[in-house]
C-alpha cells in the first residue's frame, strides 16, 4: 500500500476558504502528488486532480453522490432531494428528464429568446450611463429560460426573482451574510416554484405539454410516483438557476475580448473561432472548482487505499490547468484546440464522464449556446466602452467573479451585418 501524503493541518477547512479554487492545486504542487488527505469540514477527506483522477472518480461502481456534498451547500446550491444526491436507476431515470430537456430544438428556442431579450436590453441601455454587465445578462438569461420553460413571473417580480437565483449561484462558496442570503433566496425560491407545481397538478395554470414546468410536475420517479412538489421546484431550480449562472461565463468572455482585442475583431467578422474562444472560456474561467463522493467498498488503485465511506474531492479547478493536458495553462490560448485534445476527463468545467450515465452537467449544450450568443451581441450588435475599473479576480473567492463585474458605458446598438 502506498501511503497518501497528509496536509500538515489538523482541520484545513479554514485553508480552504482562505485559498478557495487553488486549495487542492497548491497542496498537489507542494507534496508533488495528484492526492493528499486533508480534514476538511471535520471529515478526512481525499483529495485528487488529474485527468487520471477524474476517471476514476466517475466510476460508478467506486463511488456515490449519496451523502457527499457539504451541507451548506446543500442548502445553497443544490437543495434537498434533486438529481445531484441520487444514484443507480434513480439517478438514471431523474437525469433522464433533464436530458430530454435539452434537445437541439431547446437549444434553438432558448437561444432565440435570449437573442430577443439581448436585443431589447441594448436598446434600454442606451439611456443609461453605465451597465453592469453581470447583472444585466443574468436578467437577460433568467427571463429567456422563464420562457422557455413556461415559468409565468410577472414584470415587477423578475428582479426579486432573478435576484434570487443570482443568490443562490454567489452564496454557494460564501460564508456569513452570503451564505444566509443564499439559503432565504432558496427558501423564497423553492416556495414559488413549489406553488406552481401544485398549481400545474390542480390545472389552475395552463402551461404547454412540451415546457420543462409541466414536465417536470409530472415527471414520474423510479417508483412510478410523482415528485414531491420540494424536490420538483429543486429540479425546476436546477434548470433556471444554472441558465442564470452562464452569465458569469459571458461577463468573463467579455473580460477576455477587452484584454485580447485581437479576439474581439476575429469574432466580429464570423463564427469560425467563436467555438474555440467559448470553450477557453469555460477552461480557463470554469467557476465550479471542486465535486464530492464517497467510496462505496474499501478499494486500492495505484497502490492507494480508499476506505469505505470515505469523502473524496476532485479538483475542476486544477484539471482544467493542469500542465499534462494543457502547455501554457494559465494562458488565453483559443487557439490551443488545434492542437490539445479535449476529452472527457481532462476538460471538465462542467464536470466529466457521460451525460446520460454520470453526473455531468446536463446544461452544457444550453452553457455553449448562450456564450455564444453571449460573443455574438457583444462583437456584432453593439458598441461599447470598458471605463476605468477593478477587473481582478479574486482566486480565492468562490465562484470568481471580477471585481466589479464588467462595467460597460456609451452602449450603442449596430445595425446586424
Ligand atoms: C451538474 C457546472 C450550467 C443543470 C453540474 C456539475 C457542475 C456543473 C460542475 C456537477 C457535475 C458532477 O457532479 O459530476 C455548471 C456550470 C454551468 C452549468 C459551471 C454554467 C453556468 C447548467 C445549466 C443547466 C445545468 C444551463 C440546466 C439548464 C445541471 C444539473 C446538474 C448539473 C441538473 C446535475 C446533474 C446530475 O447530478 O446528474 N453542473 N453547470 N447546469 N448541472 Fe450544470
């Protein structure tokens, strides 16, 4: 057996929120291994990195989801009772649905209201003097997946209710007011999405058959049962907070079209390098730093032992900057696609391993679209100016975010080339 290198603290939880996203990177480099333990939310907890590491962590047989994620961000992010906790059939058949939420037909029509909503934004932006681009494409994205999903919100409650949302995805890795603001927006959330579940089943609103608000009001679990209507407005929460949460994608491709202006003129002209710079994106800015499991049987792989139970760690973070895959790793590099490969454990923003199967992220074909869009109205439909600001990320804050959220002034729209 080979012995797994320990972190010299008693309880690193305080390292980690102190370091946030290059917790388990920096100790890697330190004890020159891709796995340590580390007493972590006063649990021994193995952490790992790697394309190798993430393989293994999305094997099923090895590991659960029952039971891992830390509590405080149950009660943030995830919300009790939703996809992200569940295994085996359960999990499958749950996964199932949102999969078959995301079809090319979903992507096009969510797409094409967030075109819409964009092209109405810019318009009243006119007549401001300054915008903050964070803020403002979460608006933009929260009423396009409303309306995609046939989530009825009225016009004074969308600013409360995407507030919330936003909440939830900035709360998740905050401590203290942010963390308590994070748990009442999901209370508030869970309740409205909750009572309109009830009001699906009781056919006192009408929503189409084919809008993710009556499907997953009558999705059917494992048990041929009916959700309870909690864990039906966590999964309806799974699909609007995430759609929320690709604004912050977009607030970082406008980072790096305003720091690689050479970018911004390729991108204008047409969409051949609008995939690439999307994906780099998503590499070099992925804000979701860490997942857990826990080992199902005691096992050894590469001689290290993995007790059963245990708590297990994998670093999104530190895979996605990780030398063996990526040369110059912490570089804007769009162009590195020509020739680094991408595969299913090595880029993982969004998590790994297969769809359908795993845990992976359901939402990243909807993610791509909207930074797509996201490019496209920044290069091609308006103008604007980047006024002095704080745009520094902080690393240690999760999820990163810069400063001050990309403020954007002298906004003008252009007609469509
Ligand atoms: C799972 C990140 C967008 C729905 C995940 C996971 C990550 C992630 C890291 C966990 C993967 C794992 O446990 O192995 C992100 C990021 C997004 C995003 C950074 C961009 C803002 C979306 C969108 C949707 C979505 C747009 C839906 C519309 C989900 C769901 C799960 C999930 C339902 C749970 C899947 C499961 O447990 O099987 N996401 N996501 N996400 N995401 Fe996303």
């Amino acid at each position: 057996m080979v012995y797994i290198p320990l972190d010299s603290s008693r309880e690193s939880s305080v390292a980690l929120l102190r370091e946030g996203n290059t917790f388990i990177s920096t100790r890697c480099e330190r004890y020159d291994t891709d796995i340590f333990r580390a007493r972590l939310m006063m649990e021994k907890t193995i952490c790992l990195r790697g394309e190798a590491a993430a393989r293994l962590f999305y094997d099923e047989q090895r590991f659960t989801r029952e039971g891992a994620a830390p509590g405080l961000l149950v009660k943030t992010l995830f919300g009790v009772g939703g996809v992200q906790g569940l295994d085996g059939e359960a999990h499958r058949v749950r996964k199932r649905m949102f999969m078959d939420l995301m079809s090319d037909a979903d992507i096009k029509e969510l797409t094409h209201f967030a075109v819409e909503e964009w092209q109405q934004a810019i318009k009243s932006w006119q007549r401001q003097t300054q915008v903050v681009l964070h803020s403002a494409v979460q608006r933009i994205h929260f009423r396009a997946a409303c309306r995609w999903a046939g989530v009825p919100v009225d016009e004074d409650a969308v600013d409360t209710r995407c507030a919330e949302q936003a909440a939830m995805i900035d709360g998740a890795g905050g401590v203290a007011s942010r963390h308590w603001q994070a748990r009442r927006a999901r209370k508030h959330s869970e309740a409205w999405m909750a009572a309109l579940v009830e009001q699906v089943r009781g056919n006192r609103i009408q929503v189409d058959e084919d809008r993710a608000l009556f499907r997953v009001s009558w999705h059917r679990d494992v048990q041929g049962d009916l959700l309870k209507p909690q864990v039906a407005a966590v999964e309806l929460l799974n699909l609007l907070r995430p759609t929320v949460a690709i604004a912050r994608f977009v607030t970082f491709a406008a980072l790096a079209l305003h720091e690689h202006p050479g970018w911004h003129e390729t991108l204008r002209q047409d969409d051949t390098w609008l995939e690439p710079f999307v994906q780099e994106v998503r590499r070099l800015y992925g804000f979701f730093p860490f997942l857990a499991a826990r080992v199902r049987e005691d096992f050894e792989w590469n001689g290290y032992r993995f007790p059963k139970g245990g708590r297990v760690m994998l670093d999104l973070f530190g895979t996605n900057r990780d030398p063996r895959s990526w040369a110059q790793p912490d570089e804007f590099r769009p162009e590195r696609y020509e020739r680094e490969a991408i595969n299913a454990y090595n880029f993982i923003p969004q998590g790994g391993g297969e769809h359908a199967v795993n845990h992976r992220c359901p939402g990243e074909w909807f993610t791509i679209a909207l930074i797509k869009e996201g490019v496209r109205q920044l290069t091609r439909h308006m103008t604007y100016e980047v006024p002095q600001q704080d745009l520094r990320i902080d690393w240690s804050r999760m999820p990163i975010i810069p400063e001050s959220r990309f403020v954007i002034a002298s906004i003008r729209p252009t007609a469509t080339p």
